[in-house]
C-alpha cells in the first residue's frame, strides 16, 4: 500500500470510529450503536432466557443490561470441542453520573449530585460543555421499559475556582469530590422565572430538579411520573474530530474503550462471510461494561456470563467433556488502550518501552499479571500480525510506576483460556478528551480480522500444552 494510500485508509477507519463515538455517549449507547450495525450485517439477536438452535456459518447476539454486548460467527465445520476465537474490550469508560437523588441548590445556583465513575482525570472536567447520557427506565400501559436518553446541548458545567482566590491552584489542585465537583444547571433566580409545569407526584420527582425531570420527559415524550428510575452519565458535548496539522490524530472523549469496540467490531462483521464455510472455530467478540470500576458484576467481565454462553455453544449430549476439550484451542485478546510516550514526560516511560503513535499496536506485558500475556501468546500474535503487516510495539511499565489493568486477566483466570492485552497507543488516557493517531484505528482494524480469519491455521502450528 503505498504512503498517500495508507493514510486515506487510516483517514476513513479513523473517521468511521469518530462517527461511532459519536453516537456513544453512554454504555448504553454504545451497545445500542454496536446492535444497529450487527443487525444491518445479519446477525440475529438471542435472548438468554429462550432456548438456542446455532446453526453453522450462522451469525448472533446476546445483550445483558443493555450495556454489555457478546457477538459471534459460527463456523461452517464447527464441532462441540473445537475453539473460539474471542476478542474482548469494554464499553465503559471514566465519567461523572447522576446521582440517584441529585437535587442540589446552593449560592443561588441549581445544582446537580454527581458521584465521580472509574479512574477520571478529574481535572480535565471543569469548564467543560457537559451534555447528559444514559437509560431511564419507563412504567407505561402496565410495561416497564428501557429508554434510551441523549441530550446533546450544553447543559452542565463544572467551573474553576478563579485563580484570583486560589493562587497555588497551578502547583496543587485537589478539588474535594464530594462539594467541589458539582455541575451548575441553572439559577435559582431563572428556576423562578421559568416554572416548570405542576407534574404529578411520581418516583422520582423529589429526588431531582423538576426542571431536569422535565426535560428528560420531554426527550423521551413521557410524563414525568412515568419514570422509575434513571442512570445518566454527564459527557462531553464537544464532538469527536480528526486534528494535527495533518489530521493525523483523534481528539475524543471515551477512545479508551470504544476504539477497540468499533475496531473489533468492524472487524467480525467485514470477516463474517470470508471463508466462514470451512471455519472451525466459533468468533466472538465480547464487550464488556464496568471495566473502569473492577469488572465486578453481572455484565462485567470478572462474572460467569461469558462461561455461560461458550459453555452453551460448546453443548453436545454425545461429547460432555466437549467445553473442557476447547479451552486449550481458543484464543483471547483483551483489546483495551495502552500509554504513548508523553512527550513532556519521557521519564516517565520505561526507556526499552516506549510507545510512538504510527508504529503499531502495542503488546503489554507485567509479570505480575496485571496483563495476561506470555511467550506463547505473544508469538500467536506476531504470527496474526505478520499476515496483516500490521507492525507491533511491546510496551512495560517501570518498576517505580504503578501499572493498570484490564479485562484479560480476569477473562484468563475465569475461562483458562490463553490471552493476551494488547491495545492502540494514546495519550492522555482518562481526561475527558483523550488522543490518538489514525494509524492505530485501521491497524487495529486489520490485526482483529487477521486474528478472526487466520488463528486456526496459526493455533495448528503451536505446539504447547
């Protein structure tokens, strides 16, 4: 490919993705944008509770919570015991929710209870343009639905302490997180010149601002005492958009995680019919809510949903031990963002491991299993790597730093499947606008359908236990 070509095609996969964060301010909206696109493929939806008939070169998926999503292809030759080839990353990502009774006024300002969601960079949330995000759940006609709300204006804002009363805040910010990071609505004086219509009483009414009560009814085109309860995530409203001189970068909210979710994405679906006749494995890719707070819950990846469903995949009355017998012939990749070399912070990378924008994704590697890499894993990787000519970057952290974690050890140790954490290189990891190169998005793109459409014939040259 040559080198105008191979920016127009990072230009389009970055623009793609941009498009799909975009439409996914929430959890919830990112599943909801992810089931659109598998629909339009033809994929079919399972509900966890019917009985299931996988048929061969077949496509599907399952949602739980609205905010966790798990597709597949099954093979054309696929038999019980044979493998699955699985991607995973997370839908969820650092920001300030709503929360379950918000009513604040203070200083003549309305203002609205917030609880800090994940490791944010919380700093980076004051004098922002925040729009509201999320699910309200609806009790009508004698049903109770999930609704899905987006109120995409300028609607909230954290303001700065002005330096003038905080002449050290340039050395030493330490906002206190229970009354120094609320969001301003409004004021009281205009909450007096704009009643809000007399609503009924209803079970939320007491617990936040009628004003903001109404505008979400207004939203979703329900009365107020018809919702139950809500989760709303405060986001920017700052669209995503390619930047640089060159346009070679990403600025947007929420890359870390959903780069990963549209590539993978992307990825099962353009590879869905290529060559899925003679496939023996089954593809998964599996996106996962509450990463950024431990992954503990039923739509987490540290719960047994993900067993659950390989487990029923794998059933077969004539072979018991068929779930046990794939373990060792499938193949996670646990695809969530890694650190680029700061420039302004170089020693703050390990000197044999720093990562540049443009130069491949990146392969993490902790002995202590804060990633779930190994020797084995990686080579697998090099080998689905080297048939895409995408180029890989290995990245440690310094023995003085704290290193994160992802999904894949919890994935590795609930399913002892073999893994590995890999992810696109960025800056500015958890701010609410983060950075990356166009680059990563379609060498991501491309690793991912390498993987879905090459291990078996990889994992058939690997002989290891």
């Amino acid at each position: 490919m040559g080198e105008m070509a191979g920016r127009q095609w990072s230009s389009n996969a970055a623009q793609g993705m941009i498009d799909f964060i975009n439409r996914s301010p929430s959890p919830w909206h990112a599943v909801s944008e992810c089931k659109r696109r598998l629909v339009a493929a033809g994929f079919q939806e399972l509900k966890e509770a019917d009985r299931w008939e996988i048929q061969p070169k077949s496509k599907y998926f399952v949602t739980r919570n609205m905010s966790t999503i798990i597709s597949f292809v099954v093979g054309g030759t696929y038999k019980p015991g044979n493998g699955f080839s699985i991607i995973g990353a997370h839908t969820d990502s650092p920001c300030l929710r709503v929360k379950p009774i918000s009513k604040k006024k203070n200083a003549g300002y309305i203002q609205v209870g917030v609880e800090q969601y994940g490791g944010g960079n919380w700093l980076t949330w004051f004098d922002r343009d925040l729009k509201l995000a999320g699910r309200v759940m609806v009790k009508s006609q004698g049903k109770i639905q999930s609704r899905l709300v987006d109120i995409n204006r300028p609607l909230l804002r954290v303001p700065h302490l002005a330096i003038h009363l905080q002449r050290d805040v340039n050395s030493k910010f330490s906002p206190n997180l229970e009354s120094e990071i609320l969001p301003v609505l409004a004021t009281a004086v205009q909450e007096k010149l704009n009643p809000t219509e007399k609503i009924q009483s209803g079970p939320q009414t007491d617990k936040h601002h009628p004003a903001l009560l109404s505008l979400i009814a207004k939203e979703l085109q329900v009365e107020v005492e018809e919702i139950t309860d809500m989760e709303l995530c405060l986001a920017d409203y700052q669209p995503s958009v390619l930047g640089g001189v060159y346009e070679e970068f990403v600025f947007a909210p929420r890359l870390d995680n959903l780069l990963n979710v549209y590539a993978s994405l992307e990825a099962i679906i353009s590879t869905c019919d290529n060559e899925i006749a003679s496939e023996p494995c089954i593809r998964v890719a599996s996106f996962f809510d509450h990463e950024e707070v431990g992954s503990a819950s039923a739509q987490g990846a540290s719960s047994s949903l993900q067993r659950f469903i390989l487990e029923r995949l794998s059933a077969s009355s004539e072979d018991p031990e068929a779930y046990h017998r794939c373990i060792p012939q499938s193949f996670v990749i646990s695809a969530d963002q890694a650190h680029a070399v700061h420039p302004n912070y170089k020693s703050k990378h390990e000197e044999n491991h720093s990562v540049e924008m443009h130069k491949g994704i990146v392969m993490k590697f902790n002995c202590k299993q804060r990633y779930a890499t190994n020797a084995w894993t990686s080579t697998v990787l090099r080998e689905v790597a080297s048939l895409a000519s995408v180029p890989l970057q290995e990245i440690v952290v310094r023995n003085d730093s704290t290193c994160g974690s992802t999904i894949g050890p919890l994935i590795a140790t609930k399913l002892a499947i073999p893994t590995i954490d890999l992810g696109g290189p960025q800056l500015s990891m958890h701010s609410i606008r983060e950075q990356c190169c166009t680059s990563s998005v379609a060498q991501a793109i491309a690793l991912y359908e390498s993987f879905y459409t090459n291990f078996p014939k990889i994992r058939a040259m690997v002989e290891v236990d």
